[in-house]
C-alpha cells in the first residue's frame, strides 16, 4: 500500500525473509520438526543483510538470496536488484541489529493486535508454506511469541514511526508517504510522474540534448512511420533508413584524435581518427535492438549487449529481467538503443545499470528515434552528462504517458505483432 502511494519510480522493496541462514543437518531435521527457531535473531545473516543494504543504498546491484519455505533452503539462483530511490526494508528483525539500525533513515514499527498476527500467520503458513496448522501453532506458542515479547516490542522504542492498527492506519501511511517525499525533494530525487509532466513545461530542452537536423528527406521518412496506414514492409524500410543517419549522426559525438596517413598517390593527408579504446551498443529490448544493424553497418567490429526492462503490473515500476552485457563496458563508449522514451523510465533504469558497471556518465549516448519532452527532461535530470540524440522531439504525453502525436507501438508495427487499435508508445515502460 506505501509504494502505490508513493507513486515514485525505482521503489525496491527488500525483506528479511530472504537472509534467513542456511541451516545444518540436524537444524534441517529440527525445522522438519517445527523445533527450529527462526524467529531467533541468530536465525538471520545480518553480515549478509548489511552488506546488501549499504550496496543498495550506493545505488549498486546485488543479489538476494531466494528462500524457499517449504524445504527450509536456499534456492541455487539469486535475484538480482539495482539500487533505487526508495528501499522499504521490512522484516521482523529490522531493530535488532545496532549496525543495521545505522542505515535505516526512517524507523517504522507496525503494531498490530496479536489475534490478528496470529490470523495472518497461519493463513500465510498454511495456504504459501503447505505448513500443518498443528505446527503452525506449536511453532507459534514455543518460538514466536516468546520472540515477539523479548526481541521484537522491546525495540518499538527504536522506531521513528509507530504505526497502530497496521495497513489499515491510512492517516499513518499518508504521514510517511509526505515524510519520505519531502526526503527525496531535497535530496533532489523526486520522481513522481505528475510532478515530471509539468515541472518540464515551458523549460528550454537541455543542453545534453542533439536532434537530427530536420531536412526534407528526414520530414518525408517521419511522415511515412507515423502514418497508421503505412504498411509494415515500408514502416521498416523508412525507420531503418532514419536509424542509420541517426547512428552516422551520433558518430559525430565520439571523440577524435588528429592523424596524418599517406595516400596512395604518396601524398599526405590530415585527417581524425576516433579516439577510444571500443565502441559498445547496448538495445534497450525489444525496440532497441531494431537500431543493431544500423550500428553495425556504421562502426565496424562493434560489440553489442542486451537489457531488458519491463513493468511490474503491481507497481507500475520498470524493472530488469534480463541483462548481458560484454567483458571490459567500463573502457568503452557506450550507445544506448531504443526506439521510442516517452517518460524516460527504461532509459533512465539502463543508465543506472551501465553506471553499476563503472561505465563513465560521460561515455553514454541515448539514441532514439522519437522521444517526448518529458523523456528528454526526465534522463538530462537525472544524469546531466549523458549525451542525447535523437531524430524528434515531440512535446506532449497523454495521461497515459503516451507520446502525443507519436508513433505508434514501434515494436508491434516493426516485428508485426498484435497491437491494439488505439497505437501506443509502450516501449518506455512506465
């Protein structure tokens, strides 16, 4: 309920029931028992927790451990997470470690009527873990409860925030909500959708910002794309052509030493050379890896990664679900692919990732075919030295954050997949 009303992008919510440790044989057959304690702080790898936290809190990936109940073990794969704007750390143990209390910049303890933790705990136990309610209780009367009396209430008293009567508390949560926004205001990393949609109107676009230059030929393949009667067969013909200036365009932005070569004729001649170790691409998925070819034709032996992000139907946050990336990023310069940036949410969350892998600000170039202003303003804001590049800017969003006059759903008019009637700027997720 807090994340929906926080209403900012990159919220992470991390808990504690991941870190549980991993425990010995005899521990195994204790928990099979319903004898293991894990309500115990000595159950949790708070060394694992603080590290992963204070890595989060630097904006840095890590990997969670995925805890699975049934069979009291960690899983073989790990989760990956990136740092965000907001980290909700929740867990029953969150008070009980002094180090751990040190990187929590607001304390909230949720108090709740004990029949009723008890309600949630076997409904969670018996309908999520296939626990017996037998066990369930015995757990409860020789583990949890005495835990809940003398490691749990006892840190109440740690807490900024004491929340009564839990998620049902929405003057509480209201409270937070405000508490936190005015954290992320001046710490100047607001995000919230509303406030992006209008804080950009009337400003000039930044600086940062490069847009191909308008000629005839550009305006007649713009007009072509945005036409929702072109057919496929032209649609890509027509963007493939606007990639490949737009990629000749954004050539021009790399760095350039001066050479001298000789002619064939024997004669010399001064010309430049790009001046850098590599030059990587990296596709924002799906769209994004339209621009490949064209990439590929421009800057020979160029290497090439994949991100993908997509949203979370609960949040409405992006989030990354798949990430390959070549050896060695960090020497390279960077171009970042993708079709359309209507809010700038996709970009801004590969941005993030490529800086988690020590690529320099400086080194990254956004690329797109058509971007909305408020994507523009969104990705200069958030990272002021990242160069964009683009064919157009169109100025509005609608209220679904779709650029308006736009395109289209590039991905669904470029590979032929079904789109609804209404064509929509969906590559961005938002």
């Amino acid at each position: 309920m807090i994340i929906e009303a926080l209403d900012v992008p990159w919220v992470v919510l991390l808990s504690m029931d991941a870190f549980y440790k991993v425990l010995t044989q005899e521990q195994q057959a204790q928990a099979a028992r319903n004898e293991f304690d894990f309500d115990h702080p000595d159950a949790f790898d708070f060394e694992l927790i603080i590290s992963t936290l204070w890595k989060l809190k630097q904006g840095k990936s890590v990997k969670i451990p995925t805890y699975d109940f049934t069979t009291h073990s960690r899983h073989k794969e790990w989760k990956t997470l990136y740092g965000a704007n907001v980290i909700i750390f929740e867990g029953i143990m969150a008070f009980a470690h002094t180090e751990l209390l040190k990187l929590l910049d607001m304390k909230i303890f949720v108090d709740t009527d004990s029949d009723i933790r008890l309600v949630r705990r076997l409904r969670r136990d018996i309908s999520e873990r296939g626990r017996e309610i037998e066990g369930v209780l015995k757990q409860y009367h020789a583990f949890v409860k005495p835990a809940f009396d003398q490691f749990i209430q006892p840190t109440m008293r740690l807490a900024d925030i004491v929340v009564p009567r839990g998620s049902g508390n929405t003057v509480a949560i209201d409270l937070i909500v405000q508490h936190v926004h005015s954290q992320l205001e001046e710490r100047k990393l607001r995000w919230d959708m509303a406030a992006l949609a209008s804080a950009h109107q009337s400003q000039p676009l930044p600086r940062t910002l490069s847009v191909l230059k308008e000629t005839p030929q550009v305006r007649v393949m713009h007009t072509i794309i945005r036409d929702r009667e072109t057919s496929r067969d032209e649609f890509i013909f027509y963007s493939r052509r606007l990639m490949r200036l737009l990629i000749e365009y954004a050539s021009s932005f790399l760095p350039f030493r001066s050479c001298t070569v000789q002619t064939p004729q024997g004669h010399d001649y001064q010309g430049r050379m790009y001046d850098g170790k590599r030059i990587t691409g990296v596709s924002i998925l799906r769209a994004g890896e339209t621009m490949e070819p064209a990439l590929r034709a421009v800057c020979k032996d160029v290497r090439i990664g994949t991100i993908l992000i997509q949203t979370n139907p609960s949040t409405g946050e992006p989030e990354l679900h798949y990430l390959r990336l070549p050896k060695d990023i960090s020497e390279d310069h960077v171009i970042l692919m993708d079709c359309t940036v209507s809010t700038g949410a996709a970009a801004m969350m590969a941005i993030r990732v490529l800086l988690d892998h020590e690529v320099p600000e400086e080194k990254i170039f956004l690329l797109s075919l058509l971007m909305a202003e408020l994507g523009v303003h969104s990705v200069a804001y958030a990272f002021p030295r990242v160069q964009i590049l683009t064919t157009a800017v169109d100025k509005k969003v609608n209220n679904m954050f779709r650029i308006i006059p736009g395109i289209g759903n590039f991905g669904d008019r470029y590979f032929g997949t079904d789109a609804p009637a209404d064509w929509s700027d969906d590559e961005d997720p938002v």
